[in-house]
C-alpha cells in the first residue's frame, strides 16, 4: 500500500492553504501508516 498516494488523495479534498499542504500530506501518510509524525524529520538547505 502506498500511503503517500492514498495520503495525497485524501488532503486533495480538504479545504487547506497551499503552505500547509506538504504538512497535512506528511501528517496523513504518517497516520495511515500507524508512525509518529514527530519521528520523521526533513532537513532543506538553501
């Protein structure tokens, strides 16, 4: 199963701000997949 598809398909239909977007699929994905949105961390540098 992929959660990140089934997690983007599922924040599609919420009304949200664009720069909350990634979070909410993030967010999603994470509660689907039963992990703890805090254990994962991104790191961009500019």
């Amino acid at each position: 199963m992929n959660f990140l598809l089934d997690a983007t398909d599922a924040v599609l239909t919420w009304e949200i701000s664009e720069e909350g977007f990634a979070d909410a699929i993030k967010n999603q994905a994470c509660l689907m997949s039963d992990i703890n949105p805090e254990e994962i961390s991104c790191y961009y540098s500019d």
